[in-house]
C-alpha cells in the first residue's frame, strides 16, 4: 500500500503536470469551446482512461526487469530520470504561452469521442515512455510489492486525470477565454513543471 507521503507528492506532481498545457488539455478545452461540454467531457475523459492501459505496461514492463535483474531495474531508472531532465528542460526553454483554439466542425458525437480520447492516449509512445519514467519516482520497495505500488500509483493519476479534464471541459468556454487572454499563463505553467521535471529526473538518477 502507499504511504500517506507516497499518495500527496504523486497527487500533487501528477496534477501539476496534467494542468501543464499539452495536447490532451488544449483539445478538451478546444472541444468544449466549439461543441459545448458535453465533447470536451468525454474527450477529456478518454484520454484520462487511457493512462489504465500504460499503467498495465509500466506494473508488467517494470515487474519483469526487477524479477531479471536488479541491475536492468537501476538502469531503467537513470533512462528514466534523464528522459524527465529532458522533458523539464525544454519545458523551461518553451518561449510562447499556450492558446486555445476553436475545433473543427466535424468532429463525432461524445460516445465517439470518448473513445478517440481512450485510443489516442493508450497508442502514443512519448506517454508510455512518460509512465515508465515517472511512476518509479514514487515506488518505495519497503512499502510492499512493487507492482502493486505501479499499479495504485496509474490508477491514482487516470482518476485526477479524469477530474481536472473533466472540469476542463465543462469550464471549457471560460477557462479557453481565460488562458487565450493571459499568454504568459502557459509559459509560467511550463516554467512550473519543467521544474518539477527536472527535479523528479535528478533525484531519480541519484536515488537507488
């Protein structure tokens, strides 16, 4: 089981990095702006159930080196934090704050994108590599199994996932409006979690 330190440093990182404008966030906001709620709820809800099945892969994948070799497992941890190191610093060096834009208007009804949301998520590699170097940050192997650890740890992150982009969507029209007229609003959001990128990458290369 997770500690209640493991269960607040995972649940706040993993907020920050999904308020962070990215794709998923700005398409939910986009929807939501140019069909009204009810598609930028399920879109956002999609992509926040697809992080089920890269968890799956992260508790399986990461199962599999402890079980082989400890020392696969120590390796699989400094590729980790590197790739956050990566992913933090150009998020510091990001020059431009994030807009949203209006959609298309031929996007499917919300069941369809409920599910365009589920694939799009579950097939992009950058968020399986994401899984794989961010989940072992807060693994603690004198907490009990590991793969268990992995697994609450996915499950927590798809469910504030699916909170904050389900309000996304549903504020969707004020909160689009309220980022289009701050832009320096994306490029400190950036700043914040490039930092904390950064921070989360360093610490894992060095912890063992």
């Amino acid at each position: 089981m997770l500690s209640a330190e493991q269960f607040f440093s995972f649940l706040l990182a993993a907020s920050v990095i999904t308020v962070a404008p990215g794709p998923d966030n700005m398409m939910v906001l986009s929807l939501g702006m140019a069909k009204g709620r009810r598609p930028g709820i399920a879109f956002g809800l999609g992509c926040a159930l697809g992080c089920l099945s890269h968890t799956l892969l992260a508790v399986i994948g990461v199962s599999a080196l402890i079980a082989a070799s400890p020392e696969a497992f120590t390796a699989l941890k400094v590729c980790g934090g590197l790739y956050l190191v990566w992913l933090g610093v150009n998020a510091l060096r990001s020059a431009s704050g994030a807009t949203v834009r209006k959609a298309s208007d031929d996007q499917p009804s919300p069941r369809r994108l409920l599910v365009k949301g589920i694939i799009a998520n579950a097939i992009n590699p950058k968020v399986i590599l994401f899984f794989l170097s961010f989940l072992p940050q807060f693994v603690v192997p004198g907490h009990g199994s590991v793969a268990a650890q992995m697994a609450w740890l996915g499950i927590i992150f798809t469910m504030q996932a699916a909170v904050i982009f389900g309000l996304l969507g549903y504020f969707s029209g004020a909160v689009g409006q309220w980022i289009n007229t701050r832009p320096r609003l994306g490029t400190a959001m950036d700043r914040l979690s490039g930092m904390i990128f950064v921070g989360l990458g360093l610490r894992l290369i060095v912890s063992r």
